[in-house]
C-alpha cells in the first residue's frame, strides 16, 4: 500500500492496477475512489478504469462523496 502515496505517478498507478486485481472489497473501493483526485489525469484515467471493472451497485454512498465536488477541495 506504500505505493500508492508514491511521489511518482507511474509507480501510483501501478499500484492501482494490483488493487483493482485484487477484487472489491470496501477498503479497495475507498481507495480506488479516493484517486479520482489525484492530481496526475493518467492516475485518475487508471482509477477510472479500475472502478469501471467493480461492481459498485451496493456502495452508491461511497461513489456519490467521491464524485461530489463540493466536499473536495
């Protein structure tokens, strides 16, 4: 999980790819989510991706804070 604070970007999305492998448990999903604001468009693209592969119809609350704007500064 060190890697996914890593200053570079490529080696963060790297780890968000063995997240997303890894299946879709809660605490992956709250990760996974909180790199949408990550600060690199590659980062994110990956997160995206990532979470486009997770069935994420019983954690509509987690997606809506991550998705909402005006909480994110």
């Amino acid at each position: 999980m060190d890697h996914l604070q890593h200053p570079n970007p490529a080696v963060r999305e790297a780890a968000i790819r063995g997240l997303g492998d890894a299946g879709h448990q809660d605490e992956t999903l709250v990760a996974l989510l909180s790199f949408l604001a990550d600060p690199d468009p590659d980062v994110v693209e990956t997160a995206v991706e990532a979470l486009s592969r997770a069935d994420l119809s019983t954690h509509r609350e987690l997606v809506a804070e991550a998705l909402d704007t005006d909480r994110q500064s």
